[in-house]
C-alpha cells in the first residue's frame, strides 16, 4: 500500500524519499523550495515509477530551483531526466510524457514543477 504524502506541510521522511530517487543540484535550495512548496512532493514521487515507461530503466532524475527568467524572485523546481542520446527519440518521449502525465501533475503542483531532460554521455 502507497504512502500518501501531505500536501500541506513537508517533513524530513519526504525530503529522504525524494533523495532515495533524485540527485539534489544545491541541495540546500532544493530542499528549501521543497519545504516551501509541499505540493511537489507527491507528483515527484509518483513521476519515480512513471518516467522509466518512458525513458527506460537508465534515466536518472535530478532536481534543481531555477528562477523565472523574467524576475529574480519567483522560482520554480525543475525535474531533469538524464536521458542518453539520441536526441529525437528522447524529445519524443517528452512529448508523450508531456502530453499523456506531465500536464496534470503540474497543475497538481501549482504550477511550481516541471520536466525537462538533459543529455548524458553514451
């Protein structure tokens, strides 16, 4: 049986779960707009088992806070999948993934998440 995951507050076991599948980039601003933005919580942990059916078993995840090119002060929280070359074939599974998951738990999220990949070597 899953864990629900409050979305109104986030504790330490969350944060441990999403480190258990994710590799935090600046780890202390991750965890703070995390701690700030409970709602991401359950969308990043469900996206653990949906993006392998789209990526394949390799894809690896990350997390990292970007600001809003348009301000300083408003940032969001991106999931990157590191996916390997090539490029047309992961940018159409973003795509799907995008269109048939994505959407709906980044409404979930309050508009505060979003999927993106990055390339690694072969």
């Amino acid at each position: 049986m899953a864990a629900t995951v409050s979305a109104t507050t986030t504790t330490q076991t969350d944060l441990d779960r999403l480190a258990e599948h994710y590799t935090f980039r600046r780890p202390d601003e991750v965890t703070a707009f995390v701690a700030a933005h409970p709602e991401v919580v359950e969308p990043l942990l469900e996206a653990v088992a949906v993006v392998p059916s789209y990526f394949g078993p390799d894809a690896t995840l990350a997390l990292e806070r970007e600001f809003y090119p348009e301000t300083l002060d408003d940032a969001i929280i991106y999931a990157f999948i590191l996916v390997p070359p090539p490029i047309d074939i992961a940018s159409a599974a973003l795509e799907r993934f995008d269109r048939e998951w994505m959407d709906v738990a980044v409404q979930r999220a309050n508009l505060n998440l979003m999927f993106d990949i990055r390339f690694v070597g072969e």
